[in-house]
C-alpha cells in the first residue's frame, strides 16, 4: 500500500469525520460553526486530492478505491446528524434518498467491475454537478443559522431537494447504463 499525498489527505477526510460527530454534540457556543469549518476543509480535501492525483500521477488502486468510500462516509454522517438534530420529514425524505442512491450506485459499479464492466459506469457529468449542489446543501444545513442576513438554512433545504433530484437523475442515467448488462 502506497501512502502517497493524495492517499494521506483522503484519510485524514476520513478522521475528520469523527471529529465533526464530536465537535457537533459538544456543549459549546458554536459547535455548528466549528463541525461547518472542518466539513469545508475536508471537501477541500477530496477535490485537492483529486488534483494531485492525476497532476503528479499519484494515482493508485487503494487511492481510487478510498477516495469514493470516503466521499460516502461523510455524505452519510452529515445527513444522518442533520436529520438527528432537526427530524422532520423534509430533510429525512431528501436524505434517505441520497444515502439510498449512494448505496445503490456503489453496489451497481462494484458488481459491474465484477462483470468487468466498471468503465461503463464511470462518474459523469451530472454526478460531479449532484455532489456541488449535495455538498453545499450538506454544509448549509450543518451550518444552520442565517448569516449576514442570508437564510443560509433555507438555502440548504431547497438545495437539498435540488440535489435529491439530481441524485434520482444521476441514479437513472447510471441504470440505463447498466440495463444492457443485467441481459446478459
């Protein structure tokens, strides 16, 4: 196992992730703010090791298989403490259905690269564009408050939807993709 840079900040992504649990049950002013930061700095993480990757030809096995395991373990924890901390059914619906479609799509590529097939259903356009819109819904909704009179928390709620949709769409588009194979 090669632990090159990329490698290494896609784990400390994934340390990050208890620490904002921590960080958002502490009992201190601000614990929101604080789980927002390190949730910014960890999605810098996964785009700056994206980077890296492919910039200094970095990229190996391990690192192509953390790097999407990662992504999901946060995609999931930070739903399922936004929901937690504020249970009503409009953001329990949206996030069951990202972390569903997350759980689906994971399953589909690993069983086509059994197939050998995992080129068919390589990450598309509108994927990278449903993670952008999950990711800030993600942070708004962890950030919670209005911010220079902006209703930040309303923000996240509609882009939330926004990319439940998109997520149902990326999910379709990857199906289809795959329909040609489950004939076989």
């Amino acid at each position: 196992m090669n632990f090159n840079i990329p490698t290494i900040l896609t784990l400390l992504r994934i340390a990050s992730i208890p620490l904002i649990l921590v960080v958002f049950y502490l009992p201190i002013d601000n614990a929101r703010v604080w789980c927002s930061a390190i949730f910014v700095i960890a999605s810098a993480t996964d785009w700056l090791d994206g980077f890296l990757a492919r910039r200094l030809n970095l990229q190996t096995a391990f690192g192509e298989f953390l790097d999407p395991v990662a992504d999901k373990l946060m995609v999931v924890m930070i739903l399922v403490l936004i929901v937690q901390a504020d249970p009503v059914a409009y953001l329990a619906i949206p996030a069951a259905i990202i972390i569903g479609r997350e759980v689906y799509v994971a399953s589909l590529r690993e069983w086509m690269a059994q197939l050998g097939q995992r080129s068919t259903i390589e990450v598309s356009w509108l994927g990278k564009c449903k993670t952008g819109f999950q990711m800030v819904a993600m942070l708004c909704l962890l950030f919670n408050a209005d911010l220079y009179g902006l209703p930040i928390r309303l923000l996240g709620v509609v882009l939330i939807y926004v990319a439940c949709l998109l997520s149902l769409w990326s999910m379709w588009q990857y199906i289809q993709l795959a329909i040609p194979k489950f004939k076989k």
